[in-house]
C-alpha cells in the first residue's frame, strides 16, 4: 500500500468592498510541482472566498493525500477544527440559530472525508511568501465593477 501524497497548500479570499465582488486562490504543492488555482465571484463577502479556495483547493486533489493546509482566515481555520462538530451535531446550525455559508461549509466537510489535515494560521501580511502570493492572485481574481 502506498503512503498519501503528501501535499501543501496555501489559500486566501478577497472582497472589495465586502461584501461585493470577490477573488480568491489556492497554491497546491506536491513534489516539484505546484498548481495554482484562482476564481471570483461578481457578488459575495470576503468569508466566502476563504470557503470557496478551501473546497477548490481539496476537490483539485484526486487521490487521499496528507496535507499541510495554509489560511489566513481564523474564519476558515477555526470552523474546520473547532466549531464544524458542533454545526454538524445540530444539522447544520449554530447554537444562536442559522448557519452563514451553510452550502460551503457542507461542501468543506464534504471535501476534507479522504484525506489527513493540518490546519495551520498564518498571519496575513506578515511576510510569508506563499501567503502573499495567494493573497495577490485572490485579489486580482476580483473582477472590475
């Protein structure tokens, strides 16, 4: 049996002014190779973009991979590792009732079952290159007004 392909990936979302239209993007790592991967949306808010590079970045993956997984969203970092148990457990609600973004964050949940995730937090810019890069091109995914 072989190990999972070990992966790295770094994603950001962008909106301006948010909500409006927003971009974002997901640099995938695997070897020596990278795949870089970017969408917008002509109407959305900054959380969505985090969500939508997540589920993007995952579904380009076609095999079970063991994944260093880069945001800058405490957003995004801190509802896939803290708060996803609990939505599930009440169907998909918050304990103050509706769930913002419930159709993503299915969809993350959906997207994380095949593989081994690290969750990390970088701070945004802060110097790292990879985030910076993400934060470029999901930026310059937003599209013009």
């Amino acid at each position: 049996m072989t190990s999972p392909t070990k992966v790295i990936i770094y994603t950001d979302g962008a909106c301006d002014p948010n909500p409006g239209p927003g971009g974002w993007a997901a640099l995938l790592r695997y070897g020596s190779h990278e795949r870089v991967l970017t969408g917008s949306d002509a109407q959305t808010t900054n959380n969505r973009m985090e969500l939508t590079a997540a589920v993007q970045a995952l579904d380009a993956l076609t095999r079970p991979s063991q994944i260093d997984f880069y945001t800058d969203s405490q957003y995004l970092r801190k509802g896939i590792t803290e708060w996803l148990p609990g939505w599930r457990a009440r169907n998909w609600r918050r304990k103050g009732g509706a769930l913002a973004n419930v159709d993503l964050w299915k969809a993350l949940d959906g997207s994380i079952q095949m593989h081994r995730i690290s969750w990390y937090w970088v701070r945004g810019h802060a110097g790292n290159p990879n985030n910076e890069r993400v934060d470029r091109l999901a930026r310059q995914s937003i599209p013009e007004r």
